[in-house]
C-alpha cells in the first residue's frame, strides 16, 4: 500500500528535499546548471526565506518525501508572485501540482490578492503549457538571469 499524499507547510528543515527535487527537475534540461551555494542558497532554509518576505510556502510529502512544492510572495499592492512550482517527473500529470496550485491561491485570495505573476526558464515547456491551462497569460517580457545556465525567463501574469 503507497502511502497518501500530504499538503503541508513547507519547514526549513526540509531543504534536503526541496533541493533534491529542484536539482532532478533542473538536469532534465540541456544546459540546466544546479549550483545551490552560489545560485540558490535559499533553498537550505527556504519556509524562513518566504516567511521573512510575507510570503509562504507549500509542499507535497509522500511517506516523508517531497515530492512537489510551491512558494508565494506578495509584489506589492495586491499583486503576487508564483514561485518554486516544482513537481518529480513521476508526479506530474496526477493533479499534485494543481492542488498545490490551488492552496497557493486560496492564500492569495484571502490576503486580497487580485493577480498573480510568474517568470519561467524558456526551456521549462510543460511548465509554460500548465500555466496556460491554468488561465496564465504569457506577458512580452523576457529577463536574462545571467546565471551558470545561461537562463532567460518568460513572464505570466493572471488575473484571480
């Protein structure tokens, strides 16, 4: 018997999971870099890097697991931004990161949220098409990250 799914607030001590997940989701990418300390060190104490910026943050948990994530933080106004969505490949499709998607915005909503904002890796295809099924409108913005993986970023923006 496979153990249930678990949503949950994320915890500072779950950083070995959420980079785990963040490092398989990354090097299925041609040209991906995973390089924590020096790109993304948030990722060692991540609840407490949300939390400090008034934001918050979700996970997926299987038999102590995580499987998926997702973090949020307010832009200013009732803007939000969409952060960290990441699921493993053998979740995707089994409506974890719709449901993280969707605790993410009943928080938003409550905090008088009206919009949401995101900026995704070029590469990351599936993801650009989940966003768009979730209403999410590709914006003409594109950022350069000038990262080790040589990132650039498209930006959604929905209307909640």
């Amino acid at each position: 018997m496979t153990a249930a799914p678990v949503l949950r607030a994320g915890r500072d001590s779950d950083g070995p999971g959420f980079i785990a997940l963040l490092t398989e989701c990354w090097l299925e990418y041609p040209g991906c870099v995973v390089e924590i300390d020096g790109e993304v060190p948030e990722l060692h104490a991540l609840a407490s890097y949300f939390a400090n910026d008034s934001g918050a943050l979700w996970v997926c948990d299987i038999a102590g697991q995580i499987v998926g994530m997702i973090g949020t933080r307010p832009l200013g106004g009732a803007e939000w931004e969409l952060c960290k969505l990441y699921a493993y490949a053998g979740h995707r499709g089994s409506g974890l990161a719709h449901a993280l998607y969707e605790t993410m915005l009943a928080h938003i909503l409550a905090a008088g949220g009206r919009s949401v904002r995101l900026w995704t890796d070029t590469r990351f295809e599936r993801a650009h098409r989940f966003y768009e099924k979730l209403g999410f409108v590709r914006q003409p913005d594109i950022r350069e990250l000038h990262d080790l993986s040589n990132s650039f970023e498209y930006e959604y923006l929905k209307q909640v």
